[in-house]
C-alpha cells in the first residue's frame, strides 16, 4: 500500500470522535482500546483529536494471540477454544484492557481483514466488538465488505459507532 493510498482512507464519520470525547469528558471517564485487525485504527482516530489525552488513556494493539495473553490478560485456552476471532474473545480483550489500564470504559476489535485468513465459519469482513462501559457490557459480530482496508475502515466507524451509543444511553 502506498503513503498516498493511506492518506486518502476514510476517517470515522466527522464529529464521531468529538461525540465520543464530549460524552467521555461530560461523564469524567477515560477510554481503552484494545485492537486486532485494525492495527490501532481506534486509537489513533481517538488521538487525531487535539486534547484527547483528557480521556483516552491508552491503547493495545494486540495482533497476534501471545500478545492478547501476553498484555491483556486473554486466556489461551479461551483462544484455542473459541478462536481469536469471536465474542468470548472480544470480550476478554475489553475486560483486560481496563484490568491493564487506569480507563473506565473500553472498546475491543478482534477480526478477519482479509485477503486471506477467512474460513467457512468466520470468511473475511467477520469482526467481533466488546464494549465495556459502567454498568454495562455488549458484545457484537459485524460482517463487512470490500478489500483489507474497507473492512478496516469499517471496523473503526463500527467499534466508535457502538461506543457512542452506549455512552448515550
């Protein structure tokens, strides 16, 4: 992929970051991140906004499964019985980036870019997200279209997406 093809991907829908940190900020919190497939993505649109360390405390971008044991705390048994790409999975990276971290809410990414990696069960575009704010926590499978970076893309929007909506509600 070239500088150019980078520079010219998508940001998150405009405003969504800034929805994010208000609610973020309105409620005194701060954020975590832990992220597969979208290599920080998550983060790193966080981050884009002047004055996100006020409430983005950290991301991880834990790609491979030793890293997800390694630095969130995701037992390997739980990988290799349900895969790194699944709810359960999800889920535990979100719990162990706030047990790792001084956040109060996070947000996990784990997924299928493509090109290749997909199976019958979990084809390309399959991406798991967990969302753990106060009092609550959710956990979702989206299926997403298009090449590696469309998916990745997609996968930003959707895990901040989520994120809004249940700090609104």
């Amino acid at each position: 992929m070239s500088i150019e093809s980078l520079s010219n991907q998508t940001p998150p829908t405009p405003g969504l970051v800034e929805l994010v940190a208000a609610l973020l900020l309105d409620n005194g919190l701060k954020l975590v991140t832990a992220e597969s497939c979208t290599g920080g993505g998550v983060a790193a649109a966080c981050t884009d906004l002047a004055g996100s360390s006020d409430w983005f405390e950290r991301g991880f971008v834990t790609y491979s499964n030793a890293a997800k044991t390694e630095l969130l705390g995701v037992d390997a048994a739980l990988i290799d019985a349900h895969g790194a790409v699944s709810g359960a999975v999800a889920l535990s990276m979100a719990q162990g980036a706030l047990a790792h971290s001084h956040a109060q809410v996070a947000l996990a990414v784990t997924g299928v870019a493509g090109p290749g990696g997909g199976s019958v069960d979990k084809p390309v575009g399959t991406v798991w997200f967990a969302w753990c704010v106060p009092g609550r926590i959710h956990t979702q499978k989206m299926q997403f279209t298009g090449d590696r970076a469309a998916v990745r893309r997609a996968a930003v929007h959707h895990a901040l997406q989520g994120l809004h909506e249940l700090l609104r509600s």
